[in-house]
C-alpha cells in the first residue's frame, strides 16, 4: 500500500481518514491545553490579587486629591499637553 505507485479508491479513502483524525485529534490537545493554562494562569493571578490587596491594606490609602492629581499627570503626560489645557469633568473607575 504504501510503496506502490498507485492506489485504490479505498486507500485513498483510508489516508484522507487518517490525515483528517491527525488534525482533529491534534486541534483537540490544543484546545484541551489553552484551556488548562488558562485555569493555571487564572488562578495564579487570583492569589497574586491577593497578595497585592492584603498588602494594600496593611498601607494607608492615598486621599482622593492625590488619587486624581496623578490620574489627571498621567492623563496630560499621554496627550502631552499642560494640565491648564484640558478640563476633567469626574473621574470614576472602570
């Protein structure tokens, strides 16, 4: 079969069955794969949050003029302009 110059309509068959089960068995162990890592990485970033969060509270927190004073630094060094040049209307979280 596999050193004959020609083949049958049933082995023809036969090699296209097993190229297209190669493609989906390897589409399967992907798509099994991105799933795993997404839950690994998912709840390393969840215990990673709260390290952060049981830190920030051991931290006093910063008053709301200075929250907006660096949000509106951060705002005007983005559009590279003077802070007297925009006007802020609110500030609110996303």
């Amino acid at each position: 079969m596999w050193t004959s110059n020609t083949m049958s309509f049933s082995q023809s068959l036969l090699i296209s069955l097993m190229g297209l089960a190669v493609v989906l068995i390897a589409l399967t162990v992907l798509a099994i794969m991105i799933t795993l890592f997404s839950k690994i990485f998912e709840n390393l970033n969840k215990n990673k949050e709260k390290q952060v969060v049981s830190n920030a509270d051991k931290k006093e927190g910063l008053a709301e003029e200075e929250i907006g004073s660096i949000i509106i630094s951060a705002v005007c060094e983005d559009l590279r302009v003077e802070p007297d040049c925009i006007r802020i209307t609110s500030i609110r979280e996303i």
